[in-house]
C-alpha cells in the first residue's frame, strides 16, 4: 500500500511517479519557475516576546498589510467604502464590526478572492491582486466557514494543504505533527473530520493556515458559532500564535475577543473604519472608566436620557436600561435625579455604540 | 538529523516569486485528488468495471447475435472499441461537472484551495489532469472486459491509454466549463439529457455515423467523442494513417486549448467576485 492507501501498483500506473511537492528539487526549482530572485527567507525561529524581528534579508519598513482608500461595491451595494487601514508587522489587530460592517469582504479582498473595485491593497509589500499568489504564500487563511474534507482524516486533510503550501517533503511530517499538537489533535490524526466535535474542528481549521509557518495570519470570525468555553480553547491557540510573532488580523465581532486577543482593534461600520488604537486607551478615550446603568422609573427611558444629554453625557439604549458613559464624571446633583445605577466597567462595545449608535452584536 | 534541521526542513523554503503557471501548484491540486481517491477506489474501480461488463453483455450477446458485421468490423471489435471511448467520456466528464459544481457550491472547497498560493488556471489544469489520469487507467478496462469477450486487439491497443488520457483531459475541461456555467443542481438535467446523450450517440459508437444523416455526420465532426472513437478503433486495429492520426488528435487538441480557456475564464468569474 501506498502512503496514500492505495494499492502500490494502481498508484504507479495511475501517478508514474510518487508525488514530491517540493521535497526533492532544491529552492529554487519549487517557486523559482521564471528565474525571479529570491525575496526573503521564511520566518525565523520563532522570536520570545511580542516584538517580532524581522527575517534576516527582508525588508524592515514593510507593513504587513496596507490598504488605502479601498472600495467594493456590489451592485448598487457599498459593502467597503474607503477602507484605510495599515498593520505593522508582528501585531495583532482585531477587526471589530457588527455583521454587514464589511469584515469579510476586506477579508475576501485580501485573499484575492474578490476584487477592489477601488484602491489599493498592499500585503507584506506585495500588491493585490496582482502579486496575490505571492502574497498567499507568505500568509495563512483561516476562513469563517469551514471548509475541511470531512471525509478525510485530520492527518489527512493537513497533509493535502502541505502539498498546496509547497511544504518541502522531508520537513512535511514535522510540519503535520507541529500543526496536530497546535491543535491539540495529536491522537485524532486518524480520526475523520465529520466526527470530529466543532472545536476541534474549528482548531484544525486554525493550524491548517499555519503549517507553511506563514508571516501573516488572516482570520475571518475564528470562534464564530461556538460556545463559550469552546472559544476560549481557541483563544489559546491564537495566543500561540502571538507568542510566534506573526502578524494577525483577526475580524470578530465579539467584543471580549478583540479586547482579549488584540494589540490594537480597528472598529469597522459601514464599510469603513470608524477608529483604531489600543483597547484601553479606546475605552478611557471614549468611554471612561465606568459606565452607569439606570432603569427607568417614573421618569421613562426617554427621560433618564434626556437628563444625561443634557450634562453632555453620551448613553446607549438597552430595553428599558440607559447607560451612561464616563459615569465617573456624574455630579451627584444628577445621580440624584437618575436614581441608583448598576455600575460597571466600561468596555470596546461602549465606545463603538458611542461612536456608530450601533451594537456590534 | 537534529531537531534544529528538522524544525528547519518544515519551514517553506525562500519565497521567490511565483510562476504565473506553477506546475507544483497543479500537483498539489492533484495530490489532494489523489488523497480523496485513496478513500473511494474501491467504487470508483467497482462502476468502472462493472459498467462496461453489462453494456457489452447486453449489447454484445443481445445485438450482437443479430448484427454479425458492422462497417467491416465484428459488432463485439465495433462496440467494445467505442465503450472505451464512452467510458472515457463518463469517466472524466461526469464527474467534472458534478464534483466541481458540488465543491465550489456546497463544499467550498476552491475557497480553500485559492486561499493557498494557487490559482484558477492551477485549480482547473490539476481538476482536469487528474480525471483525464483516471480516465487513462479505468479507460483501458472496457478493453480489457471486450478482450475476455472475444475482441482480438493489435499492437496498437498499447496506446489507447494516451489516447484515454488526452480524451479525458479533453472531456474533463468540458464537464468544468459547463459546472461553471450552471448556477444550480437542477441544470444538470440539460446537461444530461441535452449534451451527454447526444454526444455519445452520434459518435460511432454503437453504429457508425456514415448510417446518420448527412448534417448529422456533419454535426459528429464537431464532436470530441467521435474523434476519440476513431482514434481508439483505429489503433487498436492497426487502422489509422498519418491522416487520420493528424485529423483526430488535432480536433482534440484544438478542443481542449478551447475547452481549458473557457473554463479557466468561466470558473474564475465563479469564485471572484
């Protein structure tokens, strides 16, 4: 029998030679089909810390990703509408957006599955879409759909994205057995993916991005659908791969996600992104430290509002709860008017609700 | 091998540019062809063997009896000389325009596959590579099944399977182009009924075409399978010339250069938007 379960004889017949992917030729031979110098080497060993080092022999000043004044529409539909947005390498940003901001179209862009139809898109200094082949080499995908073989096992199913990567022969096995212990999966390599549980599977859909070990990771809603405590598992993962120093842009639209996982969220609504920075100077820059939660009484919920806006204070709607942010800064005058709020931390879901009038989930 | 080289094998070698049109790319789609197949051989070989066993009982003993010779051949060199070339056809085009359709549709697999270093023209080359492949071998099977049925095969037969292959590279492209112009399941019944049949009837495969119409055998020139017929009955009885072989093997080619743009540019529109 052949590696690939089948018998020897029908694989010679049917193949002639045993499939190598990249294994045997030297370097060059496996991307270098025009003569086209070489760009940089792969990433290195995995620096400690976050601030990753750049690969010997590239280049410093290369954002990872760059995109400028970047449109898509379809049909009469803006799903993109000017994005602008730069990420330095060996960050994590965190796309955050309510569904319909437009956090998968980027995502699709960026993977050249879809087109701009205007501006410019720049990734690891490649242009997309025309230098998007190139692009993909250096960077992992984990989309948000999964779309394992579900008849294939898990060993199975890493194997053939070896081949599609271009993972070297002798260096594969290394490569399939790092993604299965990334993933916790070391004993499940025979398993069949149908029957495998949703986060195992979401997790082999992570490590199957990142067995070429890539410089960027795109993630598009990784623990979207799955609960709580299946999520954090992954967080795990993600983290991992922080530790490694690639760069990741992540699109969630669960707030404690962003906030957990991120050097710095990008709020995306509409198409476009509304503000960027670190999540605690987010929060303290828009919406203090403490958010107080009134019910309405007497008063009503309009009522409870228009008190607070009219000391300028900006709120947001939950039923028949007000919150108000910067609630620090409430004189006591007030909070005699409003009654006793709930009170409590304030959060990256407060500042984009102050800053769109949206929630994001 | 210490740890240090092991960890710096699994690395990808440098980045350099790559191809436009990288043949690791087209093997990676086939190995992972390769890798499914491993799991389903065993009915893929079944179908492939069973299939033309009926056909040729059926039609071999059944019309057989009643036709003794048919444009110079006996009915079981007639048929069982055009059930490879049928077999051929099913073998590669069927599943073109099934499995692709269900793997850019419902599977998402090309989301995948377009997610890692490949590209339309890769996906669509190592698709079609890898059924004309296995058309080449299960094409041969009919062959044989007519060989134990009475049919006496030249030297020639040795090559049916370059032939096998080149005819499913060709129908392959052809079932790809058309499952990236249907936009639902539902399409397939034209496809089946209006393309499939008429293109393995008029092809000389159960009777000669020369007993068709004169537009009819007009229309048959135009026909992938027929030029696939001739080549195949015409080396496996020593019957081809230089014409002939020049003839046939053009029109496929001409055919496969035409059906590879149209599907590249067809299933491109499909999975970029």
């Amino acid at each position: 029998m052949s590696e690939f379960r089948v018998p020897f004889p029908l694989f010679v017949i049917v193949i002639g030679v045993r499939f190598r992917g990249n294994a045997a030729p030297p370097a060059e031979k496996q991307w270098n089909r025009r003569g086209a110098a070489v760009y940089r080497e792969p990433m290195t060993t995995p620096p400690s810390g976050r601030s990753a080092a750049p690969a010997p022999g590239g280049p410093t000043d290369v954002a990872a990703l760059r995109l400028g004044g970047v449109v898509k529409r379809f049909g009469t539909l803006t799903a993109v509408d000017g994005l602008d947005l730069e990420v330095p390498q060996g960050t994590v940003l965190g796309l955050l957006g309510p569904n319909g901001a437009g956090k998968s179209t980027t995502m699709r862009m960026l993977t050249g599955q879809s087109l701009a139809t205007e501006g410019r898109i720049s990734i690891l200094g490649h242009e997309i879409p025309a230098e998007s082949k190139w692009a993909r080499a250096r960077m992992g995908v984990v989309p948000q759909h999964d779309n394992l073989d579900e008849e294939l096992t898990v060993e199975q199913n890493l194997r053939m994205f070896s081949y599609l990567y271009r993972v070297p022969r002798r260096g594969r096995r290394e490569a399939i057995e790092r993604a299965m212990r990334l993933a916790q999966l070391e004993d499940r390599g025979d398993t069949i993916v149908d029957d495998l549980s949703g986060g195992m599977r979401r997790r082999l859909l992570i490590v199957r991005a990142l067995l070429h070990r890539p410089e960027l990771v795109l993630m598009d809603e990784p623990t979207v659908g799955l609960d709580p405590q299946v999520r954090q598992e992954l967080w795990g993962l993600i983290d991992a791969l922080r530790s490694e120093g690639a760069t990741v842009l992540m699109s969630t639209h669960y707030i404690e996600e962003a906030e957990r996982l991120s050097d710095e969220v990008a709020l995306m609504a509409a198409g476009r992104i509304v503000e960027r920075g670190v999540p605690s100077e987010l929060v303290a820059k828009h919406a203090g430290r403490t958010v107080a939660e009134f019910t309405a009484g007497e008063q009503g919920v309009s009522g409870l509002e228009r008190l607070l806006h009219a000391d300028g204070f900006a709120t947001r709607r939950t039923g028949i709860t007000v919150s108000a942010l910067r609630a620090e800064e409430i004189p006591e005058t007030l909070l005699e008017q409003l009654g006793t709020p709930h009170r409590r931390a304030a959060n990256l879901e407060d500042v984009f609700v102050a800053l769109t009038g949206e929630n994001v989930e | 091998m210490t740890t240090q080289q092991t960890r710096a094998d699994a690395r990808p070698r440098a980045h350099v540019r790559p191809g436009r049109f990288e043949l690791d790319a087209v093997r990676g789609v086939v190995a992972r062809e390769w890798i499914l197949y491993g799991q389903s051989w065993r009915a893929t070989t079944f179908a492939a063997i069973v299939e033309p066993t009926i056909y040729l009982l059926a039609f071999g003993f059944g019309m057989g009896a009643l036709i003794g010779t048919l444009a110079g051949f006996s009915y079981i060199d007639f048929l069982g000389t055009g059930i490879v070339a049928v077999s051929v056809m099913f073998q590669s085009m069927m599943p073109a325009v099934i499995n692709t359709f269900i793997k850019r549709r419902y599977l998402r697999t090309y989301q995948a596959v377009l997610a890692a270093p490949v590209d339309v023209r890769e996906v669509v080359t190592g698709e079609a590579l890898w059924l004309a492949m296995r058309a080449g071998v299960y094409g041969c099977v009919p062959l044989l099944v007519a060989v134990a049925f009475g049919l006496r095969p030249g030297p020639g037969a040795f090559a049916v399977p370059l032939i096998a292959f080149v005819a499913g590279f060709a129908f392959a492209l052809f079932g790809i182009w058309i499952s990236s112009v249907i936009t639902s399941v539902r399409s397939m019944d034209y496809v089946f009924s209006g393309l499939f049949t008429p293109l393995f009837l008029v092809a000389g495969t159960f009777f000669p075409v020369t007993e068709l119409p004169d537009w009819v055998q007009t229309a048959a020139m135009a026909n992938p399978l027929y030029h696939a017929v001739e080549l195949i009955r015409g080396s496996v009885f020593g019957q081809l010339t230089p014409g002939s072989v020049l003839l046939h093997t053009g029109v496929l080619l001409a055919f496969i250069a035409l059906m590879w743009s149209l599907a590249c540019f067809q299933m491109r529109r499909r999975v970029i938007s």
